[in-house]
C-alpha cells in the first residue's frame, strides 16, 4: 500500500531541483531514470498495489495512483 501524509497524497516536485534539471543534462538525466526505475518497479511488482489517496495526487504521485490497481 502507497499512502500519503498530510494535506496532498503527492503536492508536486522540488521546483528549485526542476528549475536546476532544465540547466544541467547530468542532473536531468539522473531524475528521470529515477523516475523511470520507479515507474518500472511499480509496473512489475509481483503483488497488488493499493493506493490509499487523501488529496491531490500531482507530477509523480498522480502517476503512482495511475499505477496502483486499487485506490
């Protein structure tokens, strides 16, 4: 199960780690394999994943709960 804490399941992305990703190729390539490792693992996971979801689901968040096969 994938939950969320406080007011937002997922408020968004580090605007200042965005701002830097549009400038610097390392960083940028470094963030979307991240993101793309934990894309791959959700898709693969061998065991329903359940998305507990109070709020709003924003950037990677809403992909996560796009993921899940219960939420």
């Amino acid at each position: 199960m994938i939950t969320g804490e406080g007011k937002a399941f997922s408020a968004g992305g580090d605007l200042d780690l965005i701002k830097g990703m549009g400038d610097d190729h390392a960083l940028r390539r470094a963030v979307l394999l991240e993101a793309k490792a934990i894309v791959r693992g959700l898709v693969d996971f061998p065991l329903p994943l359940v998305a507990a979801v109070k709020g709003p689901a924003v950037g990677l968040g809403c992909s996560l709960v796009s993921l899940s096969d219960w939420c």
